[in-house]
C-alpha cells in the first residue's frame, strides 16, 4: 500500500471516499466530494489531483464528462472490511476512524462477505445493471448465473442480496457469502426484471406481535420490544418477513404453542401473513384455516 502517511488525516478521508465510490459505485464526481465533505471547488479538485498523483492509472473520466469512472486496470490505495462497506452502501455509515468513547464488547458477525465479490454486485446495483455470478446453494450445487440485483439485505445474522434470478425467472434472496466470485456484464435489462416490480420487496407487511401467553412477566417485554397497550406493531417488506419472525422467535403457529418451548413472543395478526413467500423461516407456521 502506498504511504500516507505526511497527507493530512482530513484528506485522506476524502481520498479514501473516492476510492470507495470507485470501486464500490463505478465512478465519483467533483460535487460529490463537495456536499459530503463542506469543502469548496478547489478543495475537490486538489483532492482528486492528490488521487491521480498517487494512482494514476485508477480512473479516467466517464461518458458523462462531470464523473471519473473506475478504470479497469486499477490499483487499490486502501484496505476496507466488509462490514464497513455494507454499512456505507446502505447508509449505516462507518467511517475508517471511528473511535470507541464508551467501553463496549460488541460480537462480530461471523458473516463476512468477501469486500471483491461485493464491489461488481454494489456497482451492479447502484448502475442497474446484470452481474454474473458462481453461486453454491444448498440445493443446487455451485451453479453459474445471471443476476439483476438491487438491494442488500441484512436479516440480523447475515448479509443477503436481493434480484432477479434469470435462471428461475423470479426475485429470489441470495446469501451473500456464498458467492464464490462475481463479475460485471454488459446485458440489457428488462422491465419486469427492476426493482418496481418485485412485488415482495414492495409490499409492506404490518405484524401485530404481543407477548406469548406462556410468559410469566409480560410486562417486562412491554418496555424491552417498546409495546403500546400490550402490542408490537412493526412495518415490513414482505421479502424479510420471515427474516424478522424468525429473529425474533415469534411463535406462528395457528394455536398457541403450549408445553416447553422457549418463545416469549405470539404474533397475534397471522392473516397478515397470507401472500407472504419466505414463511417457511416463520417460527412453527402451519398454515391457514381454509
């Protein structure tokens, strides 16, 4: 890695955000630079000059004059970690010099997507465009195919994509980690393949969730899940529904799960739930009443 070390602390930030939106979004622009850092023109400029000094070879301007896009010969000036990435792409930001001022103990998730397969599938995403992908499934194998993607998915353990999935015809979650290598390419994109029209992702979901009647102290649970008057309400795509019942361990079942079991919570508004596809994740969902 190149040495930084007599470049001030405030501009190797800004460097280091412009290799991220390189690498991770496929270009940068001067007034990007300016509105996320509250510096002038010239600022930008000393700072991409200060880049291209540095990396000369890293990104040339892009068909749209006003954005330098990533070059493919590229080398990278910084390291970053998965976690961080993610967190950026999808606005939890983290930034590199971060400091801890209260003493903490925080569990790292064991789920650490590869930070060279995220960058063509971030790309893909922020550019809407088609990614190919080497991806083992649990069912399949390790198998070859093209995917439209376009959101990142974090269910509390680990790291998902959402997309279309031209092999199945369908939008589909994939698990991030079990991608064995990524790739950009250059294919049309269809309507029904877009965002707008996965209809999981767009349905929002209200889960009605109280505490199980098995619980000896329901009032604790009023203050730690912030209930009012006894009840959860919680807003969720229907895609992560499953995701979040399953967290969450809240028991699904059309009769309450009695004998000895470990759930503190019931959801109370199962109908909700009709149309909803990833149930199979939901806590001893057995259907519905016909």
């Amino acid at each position: 890695m190149i040495d930084l070390k007599e470049i001030p602390d405030t501009q190797v930030e800004r460097l280091r955000y412009i290799e991220f939106s390189l690498k991770f979004l496929g270009m940068f622009s001067r007034s990007d630079l300016i509105e996320k850092f509250g510096i002038g023109t010239a600022a930008a400029s000393r700072d991409i000059a200060k880049y291209k000094e540095l990396a000369p070879l890293n990104f040339d301007h892009s068909t749209n004059s006003r954005n330098f896009a990533l070059n493919e010969n590229w080398q990278p000036i910084f390291e970053f970690e998965s976690s961080e990435v993610l967190n950026q792409l999808t606005g939890r930001t983290v930034q590199s010099t971060n400091r801890a001022y209260i003493s903490n103990d925080i569990l790292d998730m064991i789920d650490s997507p590869n930070i060279e397969i995220i960058a063509p599938i971030s790309r893909a995403i922020f550019n809407k465009k088609a990614v190919e992908v080497d991806y083992f499934s649990k069912s399949s194998g390790l198998s070859t195919k093209v995917i439209i993607p376009h959101a990142f998915v974090y269910n509390g353990t680990r790291w998902h994509l959402r997309g279309f999935d031209r092999k199945r015809d369908r939008f589909a979650d994939f698990v991030i980690s079990r991608f064995q290598s990524s790739r950009n390419v250059e294919e049309d994109i269809f309507e029904h393949e877009t965002q707008t029209q996965d209809d999981q992702w767009n349905r929002i979901v209200q889960l009605e969730i109280e505490p199980h009647p098995d619980f000896e102290t329901p009032s604790a649970l009023y203050s730690e899940f912030n209930m009012e008057e006894g009840i959860l309400k919680k807003k969720v795509r229907a895609s992560s529904v499953g995701y979040y019942l399953q967290k969450f361990y809240v028991d699904c079942a059309k009769e309450v799960t009695r004998g000895e079991h470990h759930f503190r919570l019931r959801l109370k508004n199962r109908l909700a739930l009709y149309g909803v596809e990833n149930l199979w994740l939901a806590p001893n969902f057995d259907g519905f009443d016909e």
